[in-house]
C-alpha cells in the first residue's frame, strides 16, 4: 500500500479469477459486478483458483495501483464462496478493523 492513502472498505472477491487480468480487466470485473466507485477509498481483493496469489486494486490520487503478492508454499486463507457469501456480507476478520465486504464474482 502506499504510504497515505486512506482505506474505506475491503471489497473480497469470493471466487477465483483469471490472473490474467490487470487493472483494465479487474477495474471492469468490480463496475460490472459491484456497481462501486473504483475511484474512491475501497480496496478490491481478488485470488487465484490455488489461492498462492492476491492482487489488490485501489485509486490513489491520480491513478490506479495494483499490488501483487505471490506466496511459494504457503496458501492465503480465503472465504469459502458459498450461496450465503455474496455482496452485501460484511465482517472485519481478515481486514485488521477495515470495514470487509464478501462478494461473489461472474469471473
């Protein structure tokens, strides 16, 4: 994260998607999907389908950053996409006090 920016909610995608994705293909995953405003103070987390990879996506002052993070052997704990989690559930588990939001992805 950078230094300064300011954390509103935590928006995590449920469902895998395709790491393929950049900022372009993840910013329109979050309108299509979520119907937010990608450039406010919201964190859009996503994972791969073996759960070894995070992309985050978040707008910092004039432009979008994507941070990566690629564990080796270890897998990053992740809620299980189910039909009670979806847009909407909230929690503050994983987020250390951030607002969390759970939501399921059209991939």
């Amino acid at each position: 994260m950078h230094p300064g920016a300011s954390i509103g909610q935590v928006y995590l995608c449920c469902l895998p998607v395709d790491f393929r994705k950049q900022i372009d293909g993840l910013a329109a995953l979050v309108e299509g999907e979520l119907e937010q405003n990608l450039f406010g103070d919201a964190l859009f987390v996503f994972t791969n389908r073996q759960r070894s990879r995070i992309k985050i996506l978040y707008w910092h002052r004039n432009g979008f950053c994507l941070w990566q993070k690629r564990l080796e052997k270890e897998r990053f704990a992740w809620p299980v996409a189910s039909a009670g989690a979806g847009f909407g559930e909230e929690g503050r588990g994983v987020t250390h006090g951030y607002p969390l939001v759970l939501w399921m992805s059209g991939r």
